[in-house]
C-alpha cells in the first residue's frame, strides 16, 4: 500500500499536533514495513524527526514553491498525490490540499477538535475563518474523517452536520517512551538538571486559559498545599495573570515553570511526580493524561470533554471550574498511599489502549475500509 502523510507538523511543531504526527507516521511504518509510506512536507530549518526507512520525504522543488511554502502545501500536493498513484492520503492536522477529490486517491482526514467554535474567545477572528475553512473543506471531501475520541466525533455531528457513518473514532497513540521504566540514576540526573524537588506535583501543557492552571493554584491555596508543582509547558499573554497570583499568594506556592522539555525527560518527570494534576477545560483527547498513566504517574482530571474517555476508570475526576474541588482531591490523595498505588496499577493497564501497536492496527484497518468502499 501506497500511503502519503501531510507530515508538516511531524518535522516542525515540538508538541501537540507534531507529537501526534511523528507517533503516526512511527507507528505505521514500524508495524506494516511492507508498505511505501510518503511524506509531503515544506521543509526548512527546524528538523524535529527523522523519516522512518521505509519512507519517502517530498518537498518543493523550484525556486518560486519554495518562498511559497504554503500555496505548494495546498495546491500541489493533490498533483503530486496523484503522479505517485497513492493508495491513501491522510491528513494528520485537519486539512487536505484542494483538489485531492478530483484525484484517484482515496483520503482520511484526522480531526482532534473542534475547540475553536466551542471557545471562539481564545482565538482572532482571522484564525476562526482560517480553521473553518480548512476543517470544513477536510470534511466535505474525505473520504472518511478520523476522529480521536468519540467527543470530537459528537461535535463533528453537532457542529457540521457530517453523516455519523462517515466518521470513525480511533483513539491516538502514545510515544512508547512513556511506557519504559526509567533507571535510578536517569532520575537523578533529571533531579539535579532542573533542581527539582525530592516531592512535586506535576502538571503538563501550554500555559493558556483552558488548560486552567489559575484554578489548580487556587486549589492549592484553598487546601493549603505546600508540595511544590513543576508546571511543564509554553508560556502565552495567560503567564502574566497566572504569575500576579503567585505574587500574592507566595507563602503557599512554590512553582518551577519549564518549557522545551523533551519526550525523554517528560516520562522521567512522570516517573518521579507525586500525581500530575491535568483540569483543562476542554480536550479532543488528552495526551498528557495517557502518558503519565503509561509512566505510572496517578492522575487527576477533568470531568468533562474527552478527558473521562482518555483517563478511563483509572483517574480521579474533579469539577474543573471549582478550584476547591481540586485541591480537595489532592489533598485527599497525597493522604492516601494505597489509592495512589491503586491508581497507578489501573492506569497503567488503561494506558495500554493507547499503545502503537494498537493505534497503528486500528489506523491500517480505517485504511482498508476506505479502499474497499
């Protein structure tokens, strides 16, 4: 089978939908090598992940789709598809080059959320228009749309009217360093790299307003918490009004705010956290909640979104917009060792729904489907 991938965000975003790509593109290409898998991506400097053998990366050629990254992305790619004779074209992050449907390839579109029209504050008009354009696009004219849990599925019904029929959900994977014990002395080198605590809580994400860290402070405030919390994530404008409530609470919080953390280091960090505290608002999935569950971390989560889909019957779940609700479960499960050690043993046999191997059988058999339609 004949496979093309937009694999712009595997070679250029660090996190999130780039994450997602690169244990994609891994996870197929690891456990069907039979196939010719195909990597349409702009290039450029920032190299994040190495093509997998089997693979092929495609690029601009010619001087002018080379300052014009972007229209090749869109334009071209459809012709390119279709002088390869792909089988499959999957778009990873929500989009598919126009013309595609004109073509003899068979497509899939990934759609991880819908988060834009549920939380239209958090982004510009311009950004609004841009993503309603490019998912309603995806949506009309793949062949089948690949949703990552079944709250994503709901909104796609809900928001876009797509055929239920149309829509698959499968959930991702996770990179499988998450699933690896780490030796004594890697913790300690991660320790001493970040002067990290003996006993910290853990919490992963991008410092914004719906991943809801002001409400985990206040939390902690609310139960007089004194563990300290390593917040890993990229700071946004949200930074400033999370660290004016540091300033006026600083006899209770002790924070370490790190951003750029590998994957590596990211399950060492799971690994040595008393409990990762994740009470976004809305997620299309979660990955961190499956990561730190396949490190052996226990988890406390949001009740809503997809997050009960993801963190299974192995979280503790809390009411994210009630701040005292959350420093109560810490507080609760900090006091309780044999919850924790409950937590850990479930989350870990939960974490194993979102394996690669899984993820990469599951994805192969959306394929077929497609093809024999």
């Amino acid at each position: 089978m004949k496979i093309g991938f937009d694999a712009k965000r595997a070679f250029s975003n660090a996190a999130g939908l780039g994450n997602f790509s690169r244990n994609t593109i891994s996870a197929l290409s690891r456990q069907y090598p039979e196939d010719n898998y195909f990597l349409f991506h702009p290039g450029g400097t920032r190299q994040l992940f190495i093509a997998p053998e089997n693979s092929s990366e495609i690029k601009p050629e010619g001087f002018l789709w080379k300052i014009w990254k972007n229209l090749w992305r869109t334009l071209l790619i459809s012709r390119l598809a279709d002088r390869i004779d792909l089988d499959i074209y999957h778009g990873l992050s929500h989009e598919l080059p126009v013309g595609i449907e004109k073509t003899g390839v068979k497509t899939v579109v990934t759609i991880h959320d819908l988060i834009y029209l549920r939380y239209p504050d958090y982004y510009t008009k311009i950004d609004r228009n841009i993503y309603d354009r490019k998912f309603r696009h995806a949506c009309r004219v793949a062949d089948l749309i690949h949703a990552i849990s079944e709250q994503t599925r709901q909104d796609l019904i809900r928001y876009f009217a797509v055929p239920e029929e149309k829509i698959k959900v499968v959930y991702q994977a996770i990179n499988p360093i998450f699933f690896e014990q780490k030796e004594p002395e890697a913790k300690k080198q991660l320790q001493e790299k970040y002067q990290l605590p003996e006993r910290f809580l853990l919490t992963v994400g991008t410092i914004e307003p719906r991943k809801n860290l002001l409400a985990l402070l206040e939390g902690m405030v609310a139960s007089q918490i004194k563990v300290p919390l390593v917040v890993v994530g990229k700071p946004t404008s949200y930074q400033p009004k999370v660290q004016s409530y540091l300033e006026a609470n600083p006899e209770w919080l002790q924070i370490i705010f790190l951003s750029g953390v590998e994957d590596s280091e990211l399950a060492v960090f799971y690994q040595l956290a008393e409990i990762m505290i994740y009470p976004s608002l809305f997620e299309g999935f979660g990955l961190p909640v499956a990561e730190a569950q396949a490190s052996g971390c226990p988890v406390i989560t949001s009740d809503a979104s997809s997050l009960p889909e993801t963190g299974g019957d192995a979280a503790w779940y809390i009411n994210p917009e009630k701040p005292d609700e959350i420093g109560m479960a810490i507080e609760a499960l900090l006091a309780n060792p044999d919850r924790r050690e409950t937590m850990i043993a479930k989350g870990k046999i939960n974490a194993q729904r979102f394996t690669p191997e899984n993820f990469a059988t599951q994805l192969k058999q959306l394929y077929n489907l497609v093809l024999n339609d």
